[in-house]
C-alpha cells in the first residue's frame, strides 16, 4: 500500500505546525523522518493517523483521496501508530491490549478472549515479537511493551506503521533487537516511517530519508550518500560542530573522593556495591553502562537524596556522606537530575520561580522572610539571556518549555552560581542537537575553569564525545576504565565492557 | 526478597497478633461473666415447610472458647510473623468475636437469626445499588458523589409516579429520572469539564432541596400523592422452603432480587463484554482508547447515564420497596455508604454487593440488639458494627487500586 501526503498543511490557530508537506510512503521500505523536538514531526503523523485532520491538502492511499475523521478511519485504511508514549492499558493483558477497539467476540457481546490469545500468538510468531498474551502490561519491560505496541498495530492489518520516537525509551541492547524486528516488518512488505532525532540511528536503519525543519520538508536523500554532518545541518539549518572544544586537559587535586560507597535500592537490592571512584578538579568523568546498573542510585546518593548504606563520600576534603542536599548545594555541588521534569523542575511553576528553586532562601532574594520578586524576576532574565533558554516569558510556566529550554533552565540554575563539581544524569536525554551541543559547551566550560564534572549517560556517543576518563558501571560496580587523551578507546571494547564481559 | 518491605510486613503482622490477643481478652474479660445461661437462635418459623430446630448455645463456654481461639490466632501471627495469613486471620478473628458479641447479647433469651439475616438483606439493597453505580460510572473515570442525590430522585419519584400511577410506572420514572440526573451529571463533567466533586454535590444539594420543598409544600396538602403501593415479597417456589437460605434470599421483593441480578449483569457487562473491555479502557487510560478510534466522551456518557438508572431504581427502594411514602431526606446518606461500599468491594460490582451485605448485616444488628436490651447504650451499639467493618476493611482488603484516570476530565487534543 502507497500513501501520500499531498501539500499537507496544518494550523493551530495562528500557528503553522507543518507547511506544504509532500512525502511518499511505500511498502517495503523504510522512511526516515528527522527532525528536531517541535519541528512538526508528531504533528505531520498525527495528521496522517487521524488524530488531527489537516488544515489543507490531502492524504492518498493507493491513487486515492481519502479523509480520516478519526483515529478509526486511519486504521481501517491501513494506517497504525506506535506512539512515542506507549498507549497501553497498564492493567491489561497483552491480549486485550492487542484487541481493544477491534475485539473479536461472540453471542451476548461476550468477548472472546481466547481467540484474542490465539492471535497474538500468531502475530508473535509471524513476525518473530516474543511475547506473553496473558501477562499484565505493567509488569513488562519497556522493550516488550513496545513489541505489544507494534502486534497491536500489525493486529489491526495495518499496512504503513508509524513509529514516533521508537528508541527513545529503550536500552542500546533493546535498539538492535528493535532494528531487527523493523527489517523484518518491512520485508513482510510493509510500509515503515521512523521518526527521530538521533542521526546514527536514521542512518542505520533508513532506506531513504525525509528532513523536516520548522514545519517544512527541507530536504531528502539516500542514507548512503548521506553523512551526519549533511543531516546534523539540514536538521538544525546551520553547520553543527560535534567535536566538543576543550582546554587541554590538565587535571588538578581531587575534589570528589568515594570510597567503598554500597547503596540500595527502595526495595532493599543491592544497587551501588562497593564502588570508588575520584574525580579531579578540571576533569569529565563519563559514567557509561546500561540503564539500570546502578547510576541513578549513584547520582542521587552523590547529590544527598538517598542516604548510602556503607561507604564514605569526601568533597575537597570534607566528609558529606550524611550531607543534606542543601549543604551540598551551598559547598559548590550543582546537581542535573535524570528526570528533568519529575525531579528538575516544577512544570506547573512559572521559569522566573523555577530559577531560584535553590537559592529563593538566600539573602539574595529574601528579605526578613519574604521573597523579593523584583531581584528574583530580573536575575531569572539575565539567566534566561546567559542560557539562552527560549520562553515567550519568564512568567511562562516551565511545563510548557520544548525539553531542551527546559533543559537549559536547570542548567542556568545550577552552574549560574560559583561550582566545584557538577553531578550530571542523563544531561541531554531527548534533547535536539542544538540544545545537546549547547549543554556540552556549558558543561566543558565549567571544566575548563576548574570544576570536577561527572556525566552519567546511556548514550555511548556522548560520554565518548565528552569525557577525559570513561568509567563503565555494570551490576553497581565499576568494571573497565579508559583514559581516551592516552590511548584510543574502541567503541565495542567499552559496549563489551558494558554488558558485562571482563575486559 | 525485599529487606524493607519484608520488614513493614513483619511489624504489621505483629500489631495484627496483638490486637487479636488483646481483642480475646477484652471478651473473656468483659462478656463471659455476664453470659449466664444459653442464647437461643431462632433458625425457622413453625409454619415453615421444613421445620428447623433452633440453635442453642451455651453463652458462658462459647465465649471461653472463642477468646481461646482469639488469643491462639494472635499468638501464631505474633510468632510465626506469616503475613501471608494475616488478613485472612483478622477476618476469622473479627467474625466470630461479633459471633461472640452475639451470643453474650443473647444470653438468657430467645432470637431470629433468620430474621435478622433477612433484614440484613433488605437494609443492604440500596447500599448495594449505590455502590454498584458508583462502579459503573468511576470505572468510566467519573467520580459520582451525586449518588445520594439520585437515590433520593429515586425515591421522590417512585413515591410521586406510584401514588398517581402504580407501582410499576413509579419504578419505570424512578429508573428513568435517576437517568436523567446521570446524563446531567455526565453533561457536567464529560462536555462542560466541571469539577466532578462539585457537579456531584450540587446534584445531591438540587434535589434534597427540590424534593424537601415539595414533600413539605404539596405532599402535606395532598397526601395522595405521597401514598405509593409498596412492593410485595415474591417467594421464589421450591428454592423459598429451604431452610435459612429460603427465607433470607427467596423470600423478597423485586429490588432484592434487582440488586443481586444487577451486580451480575454489570460483571458479566464489564469484564467478559466488548464494551466493558472499552469502558475499563476509558477509565484507566482515555487517551490510548481514543487512539483506537474508541469514543471516550459517548462511553463516559452512556456509563455514567446507565448509573443514575442503577441509582434511580435503587432510591426507588426506599418508597416502592418499603414504606410506600417519602419522607425528606429519606436517603440518609446511603450513597455515601454505597461509595464506601464500592471501595471496599475494590471497584468490582460483586466486591460491592458483598461490601454492602457487611453495612447491612451491621445495621440490622444494631437494630436487633437494641430490642434485646443489652447494657450499652444504643450509641454506642449503633456505632460499632460499622468501626468493626473499617477495621475489616482496613485490614482484611488492604490498599484497592482505583481506575487510573478516576476523577480526571479527558480533553481531546
């Protein structure tokens, strides 16, 4: 099945979302959509799954015209979305999940469980989607969920499949065996669009590839002639330089010792086992691994949120094992959480009130006890200007900033303020190229005046882009170290080193 | 597997040890003494098909013997620290410690178990279908206070339309009315996005206004109509001669037997149908059954509609079904009861009707033992049964998951 979008244009009020769109999709091939965060991306997808319907221009499957006036007509014509938010019924079976909206059912309404089971057994087969039609969707890893989401599609005879943002949420593990699942949807003939804003990934997996920038379709290509650089600057609208500029690199004293440190999960399991590691005044540490080895636990005890269960945590000297958060604060320890929007900021707060989350006490802003909004308004603007994080104001609440301004709000808040280490989790997780590369800057430039910066990330490319020391964390321990200003670091020793392997 | 979970379990079993042990003593201690001679349990009436003797129990030793129980009950979940038995335990332990309540009440004189169990019945049908719309509507995600106000719709109406019309016109406008006011509630929250508390309690301030003004106005002047015939008892044949069960389950009138049907009707509807899998869907995660071309906003309506109709029959109960007259405020609060019925029973129509048997057995009992002129005061024998079921709850049901939107208007993008 072909599909078309025709000059797709589409309009929320007097905001132009997607702008004389024209794109192909044919079965058997794969299309890679790249875009940064808010460039139209989802919007453009949802048209064609009919969740909106477009404010000009046509859809046209097969020679065509066709109107979808809601999601159901879309998938009656063929058309299914994996949402970049996984729309499951967490308290679901697989199966109902599956058949939910088209369930096969018998006299009285009854619904007919069993041929539900019967079918995804047949999908998972077919396609080669491991997974337990009776299970309850929440007790299902990520990675499986997703293989729920993709049956749930092929279940509903869906001939072009739409996938928002599919590796954003899972493992680099995860990501090959998805890849693997995405060849063979398409060998089976069908239609596959893969929308992302990760450029070795449109690269890999892409037969041909669509760019799409402020609402347009900027330009196309085959991924074999294509470079990241090519894409990187037909995404963003200017040459972007990937190589991160540093100081030479010139460590200094230790400013963080841990030693020994053991932390446990909520649950009681082993989390951080015995683990040391110092980091030096003007040096990257990357904490590389997969997620869920330890790093979140790490960060947070290195930040004061989770007390350790044995181990000591010296800062220049000081023990602050037992260090409240704020204490940490005021010594000079800038804390980036993983999850920016459930432990970074409030969304529902305006970004002026957000900016002084940490300091609104101080006698900077306070006075006898009341806040003085007039300092905390115009430090809240130069900070916005210094960081540029873009918000039509600093009255706008911070829930409604793109990841990366939001992003770029906790860093104002953390390093706009004299520093001696910076805790970082995830610092770019989700973002766009540009508000990575910004970060990163912000981040060296931290280093280069003498702080100690500690990034933890699952993301390879970035701690191997970043770092002067690579530390890879697996089942709460260190386990391999590289020092890339003495000798190259190959990529698969580190992913070796990363599931676990000796080195 | 868990150190820390491991841990909060332990303890909990030990409180749970000792409040049995504690709860023996206190009835060793405080009813044995009193408990001179046998309670009698009245099981049959001698004009019954099958003649039952009565059931005679020796007030004194079975008090002993169930304190015994009590205190080895608390003494194993003190010890061994199984939490696994834990609840069921304080289930057993709170069930014969009201058995031994009874008896010592009992003692020295005579008793309709039967009866009692049958009036359990009756006063639970109206908590039961309270209960059972709050179901239909929350597992659609809308919170339904307004529950009460349409029970007391209910009752207004069948006692108005029953006067002039007969009872089964005063029952087809209870049920319709009751509908009425679910689409209004429905109007309120799916379409116009008012708080759902709100629109429920403005539907419950409405009409315990409306129909107060009119009972106090009109029905005093014209007392025919608030004069409804009242529903009989239907002895189902065969089943009815049964002893105990007979009397108590197929010995009553329409809204008993509406109540039990209804309960199994809405789980057949909401967990072995299509559109219950759709209408769970829309409770738990609106926007993933919308992208699966599922109509949130039409389920929420139909559901929450078909509540008031569930409700509405229910308030007819309390006219069609028992007095036949409506009085102001008549309801009492029941839906809220119904609500609190609906949670204990884990959102699950049968949990609710089993919910709403506990309230009801508590009620009648405490209306029983006030006829039994026992030395506490009637306060105090109102008010325990229902500390008696927040414990059961509370211990035995433990922490029920509501629907995951519950409470939350769904916008479409």
């Amino acid at each position: 099945m072909q599909v078309e979008l025709k000059n797709i244009t589409k309009r929320f009020g007097s905001v132009v979302a997607n702008k004389g769109v024209n794109l192909t999709i044919r079965p058997g091939e794969v299309l890679g959509l790249l875009g940064e965060n808010g460039a139209g991306k989802s919007t453009l997808m949802n048209v064609l799954c009919g969740l909106y319907s477009p404010t000009e221009g046509e859809i046209v499957v097969d020679g065509t015209p066709v109107r979808f006036d809601g999601p159901g007509d879309a998938i009656r014509a063929g058309i299914g979305m994996v949402h970049q938010h996984f729309m499951l019924i967490p308290v679901f079976t697989v199966a109902e999940n599956v058949v939910l909206g088209v369930e096969p059912v018998g006299r009285f309404d009854h619904l007919d469980l069993e041929k539900a089971r019967a079918q995804v057994r047949r999908l998972s087969e077919e396609y080669g989607l491991a997974v337990d039609a009776d299970a309850l969707v929440e007790t299902l890893p990520v990675g499986v969920q997703q293989r729920v989401e993709i049956i749930k599609v092929l279940f509903r005879e869906a001939d072009v499949l739409i996938l928002d943002e599919p590796t954003a949420v899972l493992t680099p593990q995860e990501v090959d065996e998805f890849f693997q699942i995405v060849r063979s949807l398409c060998d089976a003939g069908k239609a596959i669009v893969f929308i992302t804003h990760k450029l070795n990934e449109i690269l890999e997996i892409s037969d041909r590839i669509s760019v799409i920038r402020r609402g347009e379709i900027v330009g196309s290509g085959d991924p074999k002639k294509l470079t990241r650089p090519d894409l990187a600057e037909m995404m963003v609208g200017h040459p972007v330089d990937f190589n991160v500029e540093r100081a030479p690199f010139d460590p200094g004293e230790v400013i963080l010792d841990v030693s020994d440190l053991t932390v446990l999960h909520d649950d009681g399991a082993v989390a951080v086992d015995h683990l040391s590691l110092q980091i030096r005044s003007g040096e990257v540490v990357g904490i590389a691994g997969v997620q869920g080895n330890g790093q979140s636990a790490l960060i947070e005890t290195l930040a004061g949120l989770r007390p350790p269960a044995g181990g000591k945590v010296l800062f220049e000297g000081a023990d602050i094992t037992t260090a409240s958060p704020r204490a940490r604060h005021r010594m000079g320890i800038a804390h980036i959480p993983e999850d920016r929007q459930a432990a970074g900021l409030i969304g529902s707060f305006t970004v002026a009130e957000n900016m002084v989350l940490d300091s609104y006490y101080s006698a900077r802003f306070s006075n006898r006890g009341s806040i003085d909004w007039g300092r905390v308004n115009a430090a809240a603007t130069t900070a916005t200007q210094d960081y540029d994080v873009r918000t039509p104001s600093i009255h706008a609440t911070a829930g409604h900033l793109s990841g990366g301004n939001q992003q770029k709000l906790i860093v104002a808040r953390e390093l706009s303020r004299d520093t001696r280490l910076v805790i970082a989790g995830q610092p770019t997780r989700g973002l766009d190229v540009g508000s990575i590369a910004y970060i990163h800057a912000r981040l060296m430039a931290a280093r280069d005046e003498g702080d100690g910066i500690l990034i933890v990330s699952s993301e390879l490319d970035e701690i191997l882009s970043v770092s002067d020391r690579i530390l890879v964390m697996f089942k709460g321990r260190i386990v391999a170290e590289y020092e890339p200003n003495k000798a190259p670091v190959d990529k698969g020793t580190i992913g070796l080193a990363m599931a676990g392997a000796a080195p | 597997m868990t150190v820390l979970l491991d841990k909060a379990r332990q303890r909990q079993t030990r409180v749970t040890g000792v409040a049995l042990i504690a709860l023996g003593v206190l009835i060793a201690v405080f009813f044995a003494p009193d408990a001179t001679g046998s309670a009698t349990f009245r099981l049959s009436r001698p004009t019954d098909v099958w003649p039952v003797p009565n059931l005679v129990v020796p007030g004194g030793p079975f008090i002993y013997v169930v304190s015994a129980l009590l205190a080895f009950l608390g003494a194993r979940q003190f010890l061994s620290g199984a939490a696994k038995w834990s609840a069921l335990s304080l289930g057993i332990g709170l069930a014969i410690a009201v058995a031994a309540f009874l008896v010592w009440a009992t003692a020295g004189k005579s008793f309709s178990l039967t009866g009692m169990l049958q009036a359990s019945i009756v006063r639970a049908v109206p908590i039961a279908l309270g209960g059972l719309a709050g179901v239909l509507s929350e597992r659609v995600a809308v919170v339904n206070i307004g529950i009460e106000g349409m029970l007391l719709a209910g009752a207004f109406t069948g006692a108005l339309v029953g006067s002039l019309a007969g009872g089964v016109a005063g029952l087809a406008a209870a049920v319709a009315v009751g509908g009425v006011f679910g689409f209004v509630l429905a109007a309120l929250v799916v379409t116009y996005r008012m708080d759902q508390i709100i629109a429920g309690v403005f539907i419950n301030l409405f009409v315990l206004g409306l129909t107060s003004y009119i009972s106090s106005q009109v029905f005093q002047e014209y007392r025919a109509l608030n004069n409804a015939p009242v529903f009989r008892t239907i002895e189902v044949p065969f089943l009815s001669d049964i002893p105990v069960i007979g009397p108590v389950f197929f010995n009553q009138n329409i809204f008993v037997y509406g109540a039990f049907i209804l309960a199994g009707l809405a789980t057949y509807y909401l967990f072995h149908t299509r559109h219950g899998l759709r209408a769970r869907a829309v409770g738990e995660h609106p926007r993933a059954a919308d992208t699966l071309g599922i109509n949130v906003y039409r389920t929420r309506y139909i559901n929450v509609t078909v509540a008031g109709m569930v409700a509405g029959f229910g308030g007819a109960w309390f006219t069609l079904g028992s007095v036949g007259r409506f009085d102001e405020g008549m309801t009492g609060g029941r839906g809220y009861i119904g609500l609190a019925a609906m949670i204990f029973g884990r959102w699950h129509p049968v949990g609710a009707l089993l919910a709403a048997l506990v309230f009801g057995f508590a009620d009648s009992l405490q209306q029983k033992l006030a006829l039994l002129r026992t030395p506490i005061p009637s306060e105090f024998l109102a008010m325990a049964p229902y500390v008696a079921t927040i414990v059961v709850v509370a211990g035995v049901v433990g922490r029920a998951r509501a629907p995951a939107a519950d409470g939350k208007p769904y916008v479409k993008e």
